[in-house]
C-alpha cells in the first residue's frame, strides 16, 4: 500500500491518523461478557447438577426450565456465550489465518452461524416454556 | 571464514519447537484452545436444548447419548475446559485491570488457576453423581 521506499516507520505513519475506531468495541464486548458469564455460567453449571441429580429426566428438565427465572438465565446464557463466543473466534482466525479472503469469509460464517444458533436455543427454550 | 561452516552452539532464538514454554504460556494457549473447545460445546448446548423442545422422545435420545461413555468423556472435557476457562478468564480480567503483572504474581495465579479448575471440576461431578 505505501512505497517501499518510504523511510518512515510504521508507528510514524500510523502516528496522528486515530484509532482504526473498531478495537475498543470489540475489546469491551468482550470484556463485559466475559464479566456477565461468570456468574451466568454458575448458575448453569448449578442448574445442570440439579437435573442430574434426580427425577424423570425429561419432566425433571421441563419443570426446570418452565421456571421464569432459569428460562430468563438461559436465554441469557445463549445469547451471551454465543456473543462472547464468535468474538474470541473472530481473534483466532485474525491471528492465525493469513489469507485475507479465507478471514473474512470464516469471520462472516461464524457470526451467522453464532447468531443462528443462538437463536435456535432461545426459541428452543421458549417452546420448552409456553409450548408444551 | 573457514569458521562460518562449522556447527555452532550458540543459543537459539525462541521458537515453539525448541523453545520449553513456561507454565503462565501453556495456560495462554490453553485460554484459546479451550475457548474454541467451548464454542463447539455451544453448539451441543442448543442441540440438547433443541431436543428437549421437540418432545420428550427427541429428549431421552439426546440422555441415552449423552449417558453413553463417549458422551460422558466430552461432558467430562466440557466442564474441565468450561472451569478453566472460567478462571483463567477471571485472572485475565485482573490483567485488564492492570493488576497481577508482577512475574511472582503470575506464578501464584498459575497456582490458583490449576487449582480451582481441579476443585471446581471434581466439586460439580461429586455433586452431580451423589
């Protein structure tokens, strides 16, 4: 992009011109659901212990699940992880996979296919509660 | 110049294949590695979530593969990457804070973050099989 010849450092270039106004949107992002995950993933490893610990599995889920509080968690802990999820993925291949095209494409497929997931458990969780 | 073609000893710049990483690195890599591991467990959250939704037979399907020694091992790998990662990420919130950089403060959370993935794991399965 700049010529070779250019005796200018990169820092000096870069020096003046800003932020590149995405890095700290998407370190926060990921800061705050890391944040929101810690308890949220205590209270789903609670909750998984309790259905492990007994009942008729399926009725034992659904009466879990039918409480408001657990469905509102674990639509949150849906929506959360997979967001926190696609972000540190999104670090992974910018670091380890050179090809800009091969990037770009693997970054744009996991966030669909984070979101769709997503929302397939949110609406999953939501039948489990009013669908049954 | 006779010299140039001789093998030397000199040391080596570090590099991952002749390069002992110390323990804070391989917890680093382990950070992503399980975080990658996690993201494809999502994946099996939804589907046991998506089984549960489709009806009581679809559910105990997914409990007779989740029930089966290979379901076990990956609920096993699951919660240990789940647990390390959850400490681990905790330290890295410190980090962010600035906190915790000192090399003796690195070692001890070295400590505390084995640790509390080995009693965090071991504490969720003693309570989930009594």
């Amino acid at each position: 992009m700049f010529a070779s010849n250019n005796l200018r450092s990169p820092l000096g270039r870069a020096r003046g011109l800003g932020s590149a106004k995405e890095g700290l949107h998407h370190w926060w992002g990921q800061r705050l659901t890391a944040i929101a995950l810690v308890p949220l993933t205590l209270w789903f490893v609670a909750g998984i212990i309790h259905l492990a610990m007994g009942g008729e599995p399926y009725e034992a889920f659904m009466g879990w699940i039918a409480n408001p509080c657990n469905a509102t968690l674990m639509i949150l802990f849906l929506g959360v992880s997979f967001h926190h999820a696609q972000l540190g993925m999104q670090v992974v291949y910018e670091d380890y996979i050179g090809g800009h095209a091969w990037r770009t494409g693997m970054i744009i497929a996991t966030k669909f296919a984070a979101y769709g997931f997503a929302a397939l458990g949110i609406v999953s969780t939501l039948i489990c509660c009013f669908g049954g | 110049m006779a010299n140039a073609a001789k093998p030397t000893s000199r040391p080596l710049s570090p590099h991952l294949q002749v390069y002992r990483l110390p323990l804070a690195a391989v917890l680093s890599i382990s950070h992503r590695i399980t975080g990658v591991g996690l993201s494809l467990g999502l994946l099996l959250l939804t589907w046991w979530l998506c089984s549960a939704a489709y009806g009581p037979d679809a559910y105990d399907q997914a409990m007779v593969y989740i029930a089966s020694p290979l379901g076990l091992l990956i609920l096993l790998g699951f919660s240990v990457a789940l647990f390390f990662h959850l400490c681990n990420g905790i330290r890295h919130l410190f980090w962010d804070a600035g906190r915790n950089f000192e090399i003796s403060q690195t070692k001890r959370g070295n400590i505390y973050v084995i640790l509390g993935t080995i009693v965090l794991t071991a504490a969720a399965w003693l309570l989930a099989l009594a």
